[in-house]
C-alpha cells in the first residue's frame, strides 16, 4: 500500500517538475524534450512531456504521434493505438496519414488484432506516394497476413460481352444423314449484355506449426447478367437472371512438409451446391490433391487432381464424377517478369452418355514486372479439345477445338485501400464438328485486385 502511495506521489511530483519547468516553454521546444526522452530511453517523460503540449493543443499532429510512440514502449499498445489513431484524424499531408496509419497497425499487431492491422495498412496504402513506400507498406502487411489466422479475399467485375450465353453464330443447322435445315431459336443464338460477378473467399486457420497447417474454408460466387436491347428485344421473355449461377462451397484443408526440400503437400476435402437461374443446379463432395516442388530459386512445379461427386437437382441434368489432373510450372526471368505454363485434363463421367467428356487445356500466362504508364500488364493464351464420345446431334460424337488471347491491365497509380482497377480484355472461339457449337466471345472485364 505505502509503494502505490509513494508511486502515486512521484508520478504527482513528476508531472508538477514538469509543469513548472515548462510553464514559460514553447510547445516546439516541449516536443523537442518529448523526442530527446524518447530516443534516451525514457517513454515515461516522454508521454508527459506529450500529454502537457496536448492540453494545450489536442490537436497537435507531433504530440500525439510522440504519445503514441511512448505509449507503444511502455507497452500501452491500446492507448498507442487511440493516440496514433487520433493524429490519422488531425493530420494535414498525406505522410502525416501513412506515417499515422502504420503506427495504428503496428499496434494493433502486438495485441494480436491482426485484421484491423491490415485495414489500417490498407488505409495507410491511400497516401503512398513512391515505391520505396510501398514496399514498405508491402513488407508489413504481409509480415502481418502470415500471422493473421482469417484471410478474406473479395472480388469483384462487370463484363460487357457480345455472347454472355455462349450462344451459336450460326443460325441453322443440318443433322447427319439428313439432307433437312434445322433453324435455332433466338434464345440459342449468341445474346449481347453485361455480366456481373462477385465472390467472397475466407479462410481460418484451426492450426498452424512450422511444418503443418490446417484451414477451414468457405467460398460464395455470384454472377447475373443484364441484356443488351437488341438482345431483349430479340427475346422478350428472357431476361439475364435465366443465365445467373451461384455457388456455395465449405472445405477443410490441410497442408503438410513430408519430404526435405519439397514444398507442402495439400489436401482438402469440400462440399458445395450450385444454382443457376435461382433453382438448384447440383451439390457436390469433392477431394483434392496438390503437391509444390521447388526448383530452384525461380522455379516452382504443382502437380495435383480432384475427384468430384456431383448429384444432379434437375430432371435435365444427369449425375455425375468429375476427374481433373493438371501440372503448373512457375517460372522467375531474371528481369523478374513471371511465367506460368499449366496443362491439365478432364474427365467427365455422367449417367447420360451425351454429358460424358474429356477435355485437354494448355494455358501459359505471363505477367510484366515493369511498369508501363503507371500500370502492370499481362497476357495470356490457352488452347483447348473437347470431346463427347456419343452426342444427340451427331452420329459420330461431337470435338470441340477452342483457343483464346487475353491481356489484363493493374492500374496500381490509382488503388484505393490497396485495390487496384483491372480491365481485362478476352476473345475466344471455338470450332465444333457440330454446328450449333461453334461459337465465338469478345468480353471486356472491369474489376479490382489487391495490390498487397
């Protein structure tokens, strides 16, 4: 009882030493004192040197960050973080707010508020304005990411397109054998409009050590359309909602080192279920496998697979067993500009056998380092087969031959919150031995991605 007393009394006496050597001193001078304790090891004066110029003026910048900072040495994390947090308020530059914002951050992370770290180092990425600084904001956001147990990753796009339905080109066709000109209704030929997409991944770890880790999952995509007026009025009694899809998915991943020098090897069980046009699709149980394989400094190899059980909730959909296999290199130039090559193969096995197929992809995908005009460009490629052993059309099955360009821009000079625009533009055309199937796309895609 006596040592609180004689604490109280000296914290008493402190402050009045302070006030009376003070009382004639200009705030300047006052916060020079404040910094020199500061850098001298000695937080305490320190923060009363800070508090007096704040009674002052509450709302000066330079007093609430040296209040923070001592705050943060004297182990008042929470304290630190309502000082730094009122100086963001009060500051008048855009250095002020991203030197005010990190300091929230770092805060927020020694008390393990992982999350709203992030969103301050996000707020912080609004008033970088060199690359040296970006970096910065960068290297501690992900310094933070990988101790924060939830990552929640968003998206976004709107997508004009001149075939949202996949729709033919050609308007007739001729069956097999049959010397008759069968004509397509408007619904089946290629409809213009505006696709809108969203979804929304998370993730929790439930465990984590330096060779394991065990996440729990969840992923909602939407997507819907709008038609163009010469689609609408081309078919009156259809609107872009008959082509919305919507997926619900939860999964349990695990990934584990198995072997020195390997990368992890993952595995993950999900369940799910699909919508289109608002009525039930399928659900679906599914079990996935990758494996990551280090080659080096700038080589990265993924080989992995699933086994996909869906159960059909429409009369005109059929059950079926999805096989996929794929191998993906990653590759580092030495100008850092990166290269992603991935072939992969599917087979689709389904109680109808006109839904039965195999399909083979090649995709390459390669991502400038360097800027252009404040901007991070890339380009991509894939070719494609398709091929149904029996189909109704035709008496020797149908094959699809498809292939698409695409190039994506990352305006990172204008993020916000450390979302950057992206316009993605994507042709594609596909060539069918049945008619009807060959069928060509131009869309431009508007959306955001994460700068961090």
């Amino acid at each position: 009882m006596k040592r609180s007393c004689y604490a109280i009394i000296f914290a008493i006496l402190l402050c009045f030493g302070i006030s009376v050597r003070n009382a004639h001193a200009s705030p300047t001078d006052i916060l020079s004192q404040s910094e020199q304790a500061l850098v001298s090891g000695n937080p305490e004066r320190a923060r009363a040197l800070a508090d007096v110029v704040i009674d002052q003026e509450p709302s000066n910048y330079a007093a609430l960050i040296l209040l923070s900072l001592a705050h943060a040495d004297l182990g008042a994390d929470h304290a630190s973080a309502d000082a730094a947090t009122y100086a963001y308020r009060v500051a008048t530059t855009a250095d002020q707010r991203l030197q005010a914002a990190r300091i929230v951050a770092s805060a927020h992370f020694k008390v393990g508020q992982y999350t709203r770290a992030q969103w301050w180092l996000r707020r912080a990425g609004n008033h970088i304005d060199t690359r040296q600084d970006a970096a910065k904001v960068q290297q501690e956001f992900t310094r933070i990411r990988t101790k924060n147990p939830l990552r929640v990753n968003l998206g976004f796009s709107v997508a004009p397109s001149d075939n949202i339905n996949n729709g033919s080109e050609s308007e007739s066709f001729f069956l097999e054998g049959l010397d008759f000109e069968f004509f397509l209704p408007e619904s089946s030929l290629a409809l213009s409009g505006i696709e809108y997409a969203g979804d929304v991944f998370a993730a929790y770890d439930l465990s984590q050590g330096p060779n394991h880790r065990t996440q729990l999952q969840g992923y909602i995509f939407g997507r819907t359309f709008s038609l163009s007026r010469k689609s609408q009025e081309a078919v009156p009694d259809i609107s872009g909602n008959d082509y919305a899809l919507m997926l619900t998915e939860a999964a349990i991943n695990h990934s584990r080192l198995l072997q020195s020098g390997w990368g992890p090897t993952s595995v993950s069980a999900h369940i799910g279920k699909a919508w289109f046009s608002g009525d039930p699709l399928w659900d679906y149980r599914k079990l996935s496998l990758a494996q990551t394989i280090p080659e080096g400094v700038n080589d990265t190899l993924t080989i992995g697979g699933s086994f996909e059980d869906r159960t059909a909730r429409r009369a005109t959909q059929s059950d079926t067993q999805v096989t996929y296999l794929y191998a993906s290199q990653h590759h580092i130039r030495t100008n850092q500009d990166k290269v992603t090559i991935t072939v992969s193969g599917l087979s689709q096995d389904a109680a109808f056998e006109t839904d039965s197929f195999t399909e083979y992809r090649g995709n390459i995908v390669y991502h400038f380092d360097q800027p252009l005009i404040g901007t991070h460009v890339s380009v991509s490629g894939e070719l494609g087969y398709k091929n149904y052993d029996e189909f109704t059309l035709s008496l020797d099955g149908r094959r699809d031959r498809y292939a698409s360009l695409g190039g994506t821009v990352v305006f990172d000079s204008i993020s916000y919150f450390g979302f950057a625009p992206t316009v993605a533009l994507t042709a594609t055309r596909t060539e069918s031995n049945v008619t009807q199937f060959t069928t060509s796309q131009l869309q431009a895609r508007v959306g955001v991605q994460s700068t961090f």
